[in-house]
C-alpha cells in the first residue's frame, strides 16, 4: 500500500469520531503488518473526545490504526475548521516526510462521518490517474430523514447529475469521465503530500477551506477525478460545526421541505459557463495573438491575460481554472430558479445537445 495518512480535524465529537475512526480501521488492506496512519487534531473540545479516542483505542475497536492524537487550545479567531484541518494535514505531511515518504499520500475526511470498508484503496487507485480525487457524499443511512427532505435531497441529486451531463456533452474531460460525481469536499479528499507542499498548504479559512485548497492545486494544473467508487457516509444533523458547511444545507433543506423556497441556478448560466470553459481550453493551445483575442471576447485583457500566465501555466485546466476564477469574481450573481423548473430546463438542455452531437455523428 502507498504510505498514506488521513487526517480529520475533530471538535466536540465524542460520540461520532469513535464510529469514523472504527471504519478506518476496518479498511480492506489494514491490519497487523500494515497499520493505517492516522491523525487527529482536537480542537477546544470540551466534551471528552480526546478521552473517548482512548476508550476505543482501549477496547480494541481501532487495531490496525498507528492514531496521533493531538489536542489544540486555539484562540477564538483561530478555532475553526481550517486552522484544524490545516494542523492536521500539516502533522501528516511531516510524519510522512519523517520517514522518508515525500510521494506519500494525504487524505482528510470529517470526524462526523463514516467510511465505506473501500474507501482508502479506492481513493489510492483513482489517484493513479489524477492528482485530487474526491469523494461522493451520502446522507448516512443510520440517519432517518424525513419524508419530504429526503425526497428534496434526491431531486438536488438529479440537477446536479444533469449540471454533470451538460458538462460532459460540451466539455469532457478525459481523467474525469462519466460516471462521475461532483463532490470535492473534506469529508472526502486525496492528493500527493507534494502537490500539498507546492501550494503552500490549505488556507486556513473559517469555511470553504476544502474548495480553496483544491483551488489552488488546479491552478497549478492538478486533474481533479470525480470517482464513482469513492463515497462517504455524511451526517445529516442541522447543528454542524461549521457555517456553510453541510450542516447549513441540511437546514436549509429542512426549511424547503416546510414550504421555503429553493432556488438554483437557471440551466442557462450553466450552459454559459460550460460553453465558456471549453472555449477558453481551447484558446490555450493558439498562439499568443489567437489566444488573446479569444480570450478579449469573454472580457479578459491583456493584463488579465499576464495575470493568468504569469510564473508559467503548466497545462489548459490551470489556464482554464485562473481565467474562470477572474471572469467570475467580476460577474453578477447567477440567476436562480425553482429546483424543478431547473431540472426540467437542464434535461431539456442536455436533450438538445445530445441530439446535436448525433445528428454530427450520422452525417
């Protein structure tokens, strides 16, 4: 097995972190001989975690795990999630680099989760063919939902999958083929300690520290892979941790189900978006002139343009991600609309697209 380490930043989950820290140490492949790297970074808790990670180390439940655990007392700005995950990932580069495991693996998930028994040889084997892998998240089947929560859960499910079928009628990516899903959070992430390494770390952000560190791994032209059979069991609790985070959407969930609205992106800024990223991976590979007048027509100048390529692009998906990054952190907000209108407006979209590349195919 590849040298690896997980790391799950863990605040006030003594009831959960003993469950996520049994699931890894019943991963295929882990056992006497072949101990599974852990760390832990607790993080002010002050409901008994650290003890309870030693209760079930006690009773054997986690045999087969080499767990560090660490405790943290960190001032009140810096008690959050990222300054956790980043202390935890920072521990586990260094112990790999410790023994001499530079092309070793980082992996993170969340302490309120649970892993399927394939989730790390799964991930390692993904990671043969891209630099970030994600995995899928999964409402926790020991979690009941209500009815009319779990029949909204499954329809953000199909207007996403349908946002991934626009995506792979115009714009397919060949490390990131159908089927596919479209989650790359922490609950379920993995990358080289050197791809960690080279861009200076997760930033430790209050919330959206997952997306921004996997931000600047695409930047520098990482291949990020969607695999259909890395997936993790999430909570479905509303009292999360983290503002923003998957609790947040849960209650906001829970208020669509009482009659609240639920609003998405129109099917049309996604068609937009799309149609733009193809074309802007395609003016990557023109010349310098070409490139940049193709790139004028979706409102990037020439500053912009040195902005995007300078210190060197290594690759069309790091041109793609810097240049989408400038155009959308000057746009207007995304018009949204009813999840089911949405739905409907994407599959009739796709429906179109479709027909378009079959009508080419046949002539």
């Amino acid at each position: 097995m590849r040298p690896c380490v997980v790391c799950i930043p863990a605040r006030n989950e003594a009831l959960r972190l003993p469950r996520l820290l049994a699931s890894l140490a019943a991963q295929e492949g882990v056992g006497p001989g072949t101990a599974l790297k852990v760390v832990v970074l607790a993080n002010n808790c002050t409901d008994g975690t650290e003890e309870a990670v030693r209760d079930a180390e006690a009773s054997g439940s986690l045999n087969g795990l080499d767990l560090r655990l660490i405790s943290a007392t960190l001032a009140p700005s810096e008690a959050h999630v990222g300054t956790a995950r980043r202390m935890a990932l920072e521990a586990g580069a260094e112990w790999l680099e410790a023994e001499g495991a530079g092309d070793g693996i980082l992996l993170t998930t969340d302490a309120d989760a649970r892993l399927p028994a394939d989730w790390l040889p799964a991930n390692l084997t993904a990671l043969g063919a891209a630099e970030i892998v994600g995995g899928r998240l999964v409402i926790d089947g020991d979690e009941a939902l209500a009815p009319a929560v779990a029949d909204l859960t499954a329809r953000v499910e199909r207007y996403w999958a349908a946002v991934r079928r626009i995506e792979e009628l115009i714009d397919p990516l060949p490390h990131d083929p159908a089927p596919r899903h479209g989650d790359h959070t922490g609950a379920s992430l993995a990358f080289p300690v050197s791809l960690y390494r080279a861009v200076g770390g997760l930033p430790p952000l209050p919330c959206g520290e997952d997306n921004a560190l996997v931000g600047l791994m695409r930047d520098r032209g990482a291949r990020l892979r969607h695999c259909p059979q890395v997936s993790v069991f999430v909570s479905a609790r509303r009292d999360g941790r983290v503002t923003g985070g998957m609790a947040t959407e849960m209650e906001r969930r829970a208020r669509a189900a009482a009659g609240e609205p639920y609003r998405l992106p129109e099917a049309a800024h996604w068609h937009r978006v799309v149609l733009r990223r193809a074309d802007l991976r395609r003016a990557f590979a023109l010349s310098d002139d070409a490139r940049a007048e193709r790139c004028a027509a979706h409102g990037l100048g020439p500053n912009d343009l040195a902005a995007i390529l300078a210190g060197g692009c290594p690759n069309a998906f790091a041109f793609v991600e810097r240049a989408d990054r400038l155009i959308e952190a000057g746009a207007d907000p995304a018009a949204a609309c009813d999840i089911d209108r949405a739905i409907a407006d994407l599959d009739a979209l796709a429906a179109r697209l479709a027909g378009g590349t079959a009508a080419k195919a046949a002539a």
